[in-house]
C-alpha cells in the first residue's frame, strides 16, 4: 500500500536536492568552522555561504541570521533574550495570542512564572486577531509583542505588518513565529517590520534540527545559552555545518519555486475541501474565511473524534494529524479552536491536511476516497 502523507505542517519530505548538498558535509568533510586551519575555514565558508541563502529568502542581511537548533530554540531566544535584554523579568510585560504554538506560549508563561507579565490577544472565529485588540493591551512596561505570522493548525495568516509602526513608536520590540509561513508564502522582514522573526527548515523541505532567528540590526538580545562566541555571542556551540548547509539549499531552493509552489498546493487544498465537503456531511472548514497558507486544511467532522479518525486514516493509508506535533501526544482539543470559539467536541472532532511539494492530484483523489470511506464506517459504528 502506498501512503499518502499529508502531514507536511509537522515536517516536510527532504528536498533530494537538498540531501545531495548535505552529504559532502555528512561523514566526509572534517571541520569546526571555529578553527583555523584550512578544514576549519573550508566548513567556515559553507555556513557563510547558507547564511546569505537563508537570508535572502526573508529579505534580511546575513549578519541578521542567527543559526539554531530549529523554530522552538530560535523562538526561546526571541522571548526570552529580549525580556532578558530588558532587565528583571518581574517589570516586564509581554503580550502574544491565544493561538500560539507551544514553542511561544511557554517561553511566555516562563516570563509570567517569573513575576513579569503576560496577556493573550483574543482571536475571531476565523482564528485572526484585530491590530487594535493587541494595541489595547500595550502598557508603559510592555518588551515585547511575539505573534504568530501563519498558523499551524488553520493556516490562517496575521496581519503583522499592521502592527510594526506603532509599536515601534512605543519603543515595542515585535517578535513573529513564522516556522509555518516562511517558505509556503512571501515573507520578508522589513515590509513585516518586525525586530525578530523565527523560521526552521524542516517545514520548507529541508532538515530537521536546524533553524534560525532573524535579529534586526540594532535589537538588544541577550543569550538564553551560554558557552563559546558562535553566532555572534547569542547562540554558543559547534555549528552543524551539514544541516546548516542544508537549510541555505532548501531555502534557496523554496525562493526559485515559491509562486509555482504556492498555486499548485492552493490547487490541491481547494480540490481536497470541495470534494470532502461535497461527499462528508457536516462537515465545517475551519479558518475558511480567512487569508489561509495555501498547503492547510483544517477540517472538523461534526460527532466523530479527530484523534481516532487520524489513527483510522493512517491504517487507510493517509497521514494526517489533529494539530500541531507537539502537542498531539497531550490528547487535549485544539487550544487554537477553543480560542476560535468552538465547543471542546467541535475541536475534538478536527483534523488537519497539509498539503506538500511532492503531493500530486492523484494522490489527492485517492486520500478523498479514504476519508469519505473511514468517516462513513466511523458513523455508521457510532450509530
């Protein structure tokens, strides 16, 4: 049986491409790019080199890119860097929103256990929240603003741009998860205007284990790690030269193919809702009306359980999920649609598709049998 993976907003399939540069670095080249001897300079010049990759795909300077272990370290340093840059934790106030992934949602409770703190902007049924709601909470003591620029579970992408003058004027550092957009839509920090902006590689056909922080010129960070003087200070430890390597080749390689890859997968999505919706009773798109990344399908099957749908799909031969990787295993709803305001059952009986480089129209066709076949036998059970 062939599977067909539509789990591309946990992890995506590694680029060959990608692979084939990673393997020179991979059990054959020697090499800290710290020394300096000619191995050492040789590893030195590959990072240089993935460096401007990883920076041109977001618009930044290469000596804005900071190299990390992937999106929830690069996340942590963000958070936790500027709070720390800005003196005691117990006189500083952050705000973030109710949809965050874990990997910020932490951080700042960390802030909040601490004696700073912490307040959560609402979101509408449609998962986006209003600039003005984050405005409102703004106060003499506020750091930091870290919101999500698309989401993991809905796809919905925020309007950050809105944001960046004001809280500038304020003297507001603004801070973007955008492990789930970078790569899948256009980004680029400075129409953003964003001091910080967080991205990985594994969501954009590269390796796992390597991600980045982008830090604007200027922006007082101070390291959550401590150690040697790699990355400038703010992240000590030998490079991964190969993951690293790779990372600049899946993000070179996400740039050249971005506006084909962006129309063929909002083809394959827009396929896939139609015919679930078309042949699946109630059935509800979640984030439907929102401006959405094109690869993410959010969808709840009124009465059934995600979680043991996802379990009968991936026996069918589909690999979906409920939500986000990282916090599927807890066996809690979505706290993405619990924040969109639907009832514990309705999140509960959500599941998410996402769509990646390699799926094909076929494959969509027969995933849509799948479902349409383990959504019939699951209700036909229940009743």
């Amino acid at each position: 049986m062939d599977l067909i993976y539509l789990d591309h907003n946990a992890t995506t399939v590694l680029d060959p491409a990608v692979r084939e540069e990673m393997l020179a670095w991979i059990g054959g080249r020697p090499g800290n790019a710290s020394s300096l001897h000619s191995f050492g300079q040789e590893a030195r010049r590959a990072i240089d080199r993935a460096r401007l990759r990883v920076a041109r795909l977001v618009g930044a300077q290469p000596e804005e890119i900071v190299f990390t272990s992937g999106g929830t370290e690069a996340n942590n340093l963000a958070i936790l860097g500027a709070v720390a840059a800005a003196g005691a934790r117990d006189r500083v106030h952050v705000v973030t929103s109710a949809i965050e992934h874990q990997a910020v949602l932490n951080p700042c409770l960390q802030i909040r256990k601490s004696g700073g703190s912490l307040d959560l902007v609402p979101v509408d049924r449609d998962g986006i929240w209003d600039p003005s709601a984050v405005f409102a909470l703004l106060r003499d003591e506020t750091r930091l603003v870290s919101v999500m620029l698309a989401n993991n579970d809905v796809g919905t992408v925020q309007p950050v741009a809105a944001l960046s003058a004001r809280l500038r004027e304020r003297g507001v550092l603004l801070h973007t998860d955008a492990v789930q957009a970078v790569g899948k839509i256009e980004v680029d920090v400075n129409r953003l205007g964003v001091d910080l902006l967080s991205f990985s590689a594994h969501k954009m056909h590269g390796p796992q284990g390597i991600g980045a922080l982008y830090v604007r010129r200027g922006t007082a960070l101070a390291p959550i790690l401590f150690g040697g003087h790699q990355e400038r200070g703010l992240r000590p430890g030998t490079e991964n030269v190969a993951a690293i390597v790779g990372f600049g080749k899946a993000c070179e390689l996400a740039g050249e193919r971005l506006a084909a890859d962006a129309a063929r997968l909002l083809a394959l999505r827009t396929r896939f809702e139609n015919a679930i919706r078309d042949r699946v009773p109630d059935v509800v798109v979640n984030g439907r009306d929102a401006p959405r990344l094109p690869n993410t399908a959010n969808l709840s099957f009124g009465g059934l359980d995600g979680e043991a749908l996802v379990i009968h799909l991936d026996l069918l031969g589909v690999a979906a999920s409920t939500g986000a990787a990282c916090a599927s295993a807890n066996g809690e709803p979505s706290h993405v649609l619990l924040a969109m305001g639907r009832t514990a059952a309705e999140a509960r009986s959500a599941v998410r598709f996402s769509f990646g480089r390699d799926n094909r129209e076929e494959e969509v066709d027969r995933a849509v049998e799948i479902v349409v076949r383990a959504v019939q036998r699951m209700r036909e059970g229940r009743s």
